[in-house]
C-alpha cells in the first residue's frame, strides 16, 4: 500500500491536533484514501522545547528544506500563521510540485490570489478547509455543494472571542471590560485581543467566504471592519426590550453584481437563526436561489475541531494522489464584480443619544433627520437624569453615507449631548 508523506510547518495547537487525529483515526484513513498517511517531518521554532508526547522527537526539524526539498514528501501542511514566512514555505511547496493544506486566513484573505495563481502553475492542490470557521465545514460547501445556486447573502458568527463576550454581557448584565478580562483569564482572548475585538479576525475571514460565494476576489483590505469595544450593558438593555441579541457578524452579500463584504455588531431579531448561537460557538448562515437558507454551526477553533478540517483536507489531496486525479481549480474567482464601500450600503439602524429635556429637542432632530432622507421607524424616549433625556430610535432603510451626515450634524446641535451608540439593525430572514 503507497504512503502519502506529511511534512508539517509549525507544531502549535493546531498542528498537534493534526498529528494526533491521524494516529487516532489511523486505520480510517487508511481505507479511506487506500493509503497510509505518515507524517514525516514536523518543522518547529525551538525543537528542544518540551511537546505533548504524541510529537515523535526525531520528527523535529528546525530547517525547512528537510520539508520542501524532500521529494518524498507529497504533501506540506502549513499550520504555523502568520503571512511571512507561510507565504515564502507555501510558495517554494507549491512550486517544488507538492500539495499544500493551510489553515492561515490571514495569507488567504491577503494573497490568496498569488497562492491560487502558483498552485494552478504547478498543477497541484492548495486546500484551506480550517481558515474559516476551525471544524465547521463551509469552504467545500461553498465551493461544491452550492456551486449550483446563485447565493445572495453570507453571514455568520466567526469569531468565538467576541461571541463570548457578548453572550455574558447578554446574559449577566457585565460591561465589555469585565468579560474581556474574563475571556483572557479563560484563555477564549488573547493577551492582545485586538484582532478579534476589533473585527480583524472575522474581517479575514468573511472576505474568504465572499470572494467563493460571489465567485470574485474580495480581499481582507475590502472589508469594512467595526468592533464591539463601544458596546455597553445598556446597549444590550435595550436590545432585549426590542426582542433582540446584539452578535458581532461578518456578512457579505450580491445584488445586481454588486458585491458588499463588512464585519460590525448588529442587532439581531431572537427569531433569527444565528441569535441562539452562544459563547465561543460559531454559525454561517447561507442564502441560496434554489437551496433556500441553510447554517452550518459549530465550535470554530480549538485543537481537534481545526485538526478535523485540515485532516478532511489531507484526506482528500491524499486520494487524488492515490488516483491520479487532475488536482482541481483552486480559485473560484473568475468574474470581475464591483465591490461597494460602506457608505453606499443600506441599512436600518439602532441610535441611542443624551439630549437636553425641554421642549423642541426632538423636532430638531428629527428635521436633521428629514434633511438627509433619514427616516424613523420608531423611538422611545426615558429621562436620563435631572435635566437630561435619553432617546433610543430605529431608523427605516438608509443610506450609510446619509446616516454619517446626518449624525454628523446632530451631535453638533446644542440640545445634544451625546451620541452614545450607532448599531446597525439585522433584518429578519
């Protein structure tokens, strides 16, 4: 029987989760792909550093070239992140005629196209399973089993930090930097949290699930990007008031070749589908002309969740290698679609402001409001404290660019004193 050799960039989380999901499941994959895969080379940083003894000592190596010059080794595995020195090792893979497996959605949503580019060059597969969504199967859907719709929208819940924290501000009342604090102190947040608290993380990955579902390059730079940072235990009241979760969402959609990818909080309807998805969980919620609305959730990172979708990766290169299958096309993008900034989108919006309490304020703002084709759908008004009021408003459908003018103006009014929160609202599905 013909082995199929494994070398592995980096030895990380996700990398022993490889290893030690293709020894558990070893003799499933073996009559799976009708080969043995063995895992030939691991490249690490420090190969003196103590590793979970699932990692073979005499697997170690601190040079690359005993991976990508080594002509028996069919397939490189880069599960080490970052965009240096991932783009350098996958491109000399590629073009020494090895397969590559990632799991890196920053090089993927940066320089996808240049990866794609080498790979079709040499005739050999660069699959990416594992860089969006860590277990939940979603690229190969996208890819193939939707390939025979025409999808319309792509949203999701694909950053379980930010889900986390928004789910304990939801459910205890807490305020953003006490959950944050707590999210570290459970290890869901990073020392440094600001890729994902910022809308980062998500960003790189709802521009990779865009450029498959709209079959055109949509890039982590085309991404509007807003975090949850400014969102306060009051935000949240108010958002249960009005039968809504707040939920940091990636969402990408097409109408007229139009093609709109962005990352902000938004407050979603409790009868959506993605409002009961809690706590570090992730979901992405598909929109089809023929299948309808499906969602694919699931945990979305972690150690075995991500090894299985590499692993299903390795798996499949593995029996086209066993075959002679014609590696298939990596890049989907062949159409060439406008992609909209964020101020042309169209949205309703949650707006929470301090004013002054006395007569005329309301009508000032409103004829603000009437000036730039800002309409209100509906308002509730409570005193805020002596002399103060708080307004809390959801607008119809608008313009992002008129919104931004619009409020531009008010928070200069003198009656007004704070523009505390400008959220965008989720329609229903």
């Amino acid at each position: 029987m013909k082995t199929i050799n494994i070398g592995l960039l980096g030895c990380g989380t996700v990398g022993t989760g490889v290893v030690r999901l293709l020894l558990t499941n070893e003799v499933k994959h073996t009559q799976y792909a009708q080969a043995k895969m063995d895992v030939k080379r691991i490249l690490v940083s420090d190969s003196a550093k103590k590793r979970d003894p699932v990692i073979r000592p005499e697997l170690l190596t601190t040079n690359p070239d005993d991976i990508l010059e080594d002509p028996s080794i069919d397939i490189v595995v880069e599960v080490m992140g970052g965009t240096g020195l991932a783009r350098e090792y996958i491109l000399r893979a590629l073009r020494a005629g090895k397969n590559v497996v990632t799991a890196n959605k920053d090089l993927m949503a940066q320089e996808g196209e240049e990866l794609f580019r080498e790979a079709a060059r040499y005739d050999v597969d660069l699959l990416f399973e594992a860089s969006v969504a860590g277990g939940i199967p979603i690229i190969g859907p996208l890819k193939n089993s939707l390939a025979g719709n025409r999808i319309t929208k792509v949203m999701g819940i694909i950053n379980g930090t930010t889900n986390f924290i928004l789910t304990k501000m939801y459910e205890d009342g807490s305020e953003f930097e006490d959950v944050l604090k707590l999210s570290q102190e459970l290890g869901y947040a990073e020392t440094d949290p600001t890729a994902d608290i910022e809308g980062w993380d998500a960003g790189r990955k709802i521009a990779i699930l865009a450029s498959i579902a709209f079959n055109t390059r949509v890039t982590f730079k085309d991404v509007y990007m807003e975090g949850i940072t400014r969102i306060s235990s009051l935000d949240i009241e108010y958002a249960k008031k009005l039968n809504c979760t707040i939920k940091l969402v990636g969402r990408a959609s097409e109408r007229d070749g139009q093609v709109e990818a962005r990352v902000h909080p938004v407050l979603l309807s409790l009868s959506h589908p993605l409002a009961k998805v809690d706590g570090v969980y992730n979901a992405v919620y598909v929109e089809g002309d023929a299948v309808g609305d499906v969602m694919f959730q699931g945990p979305g990172a972690g150690e075995m969740p991500t090894a299985s979708a590499v692993v299903g990766d390795i798996l499949s290169v593995a029996r086209n290698e066993i075959k002679g299958v014609t590696p298939r096309e990596n890049c989907s993008c062949y159409d060439r679609k406008e992609i909209l900034t964020i101020d042309r989108t169209v949205d309703k919006y949650f707006i929470r402001m301090t004013v002054v309490d006395r007569p005329g304020v309301l009508s000032q703002i409103s004829g603000v409001f009437g000036q730039k084709d800002v309409s209100i759908d509906s308002l509730i008004q409570t005193k805020h404290s002596e002399g103060s009021a708080e307004l809390a408003l959801i607008t119809d459908d608008v313009i992002d660019a008129n919104l931004r003018s619009a409020l531009d103006e008010i928070q200069h009014l003198e009656p007004v004193m704070a523009v505390s929160s400008v959220i965008r609202v989720e329609k229903d599905s």
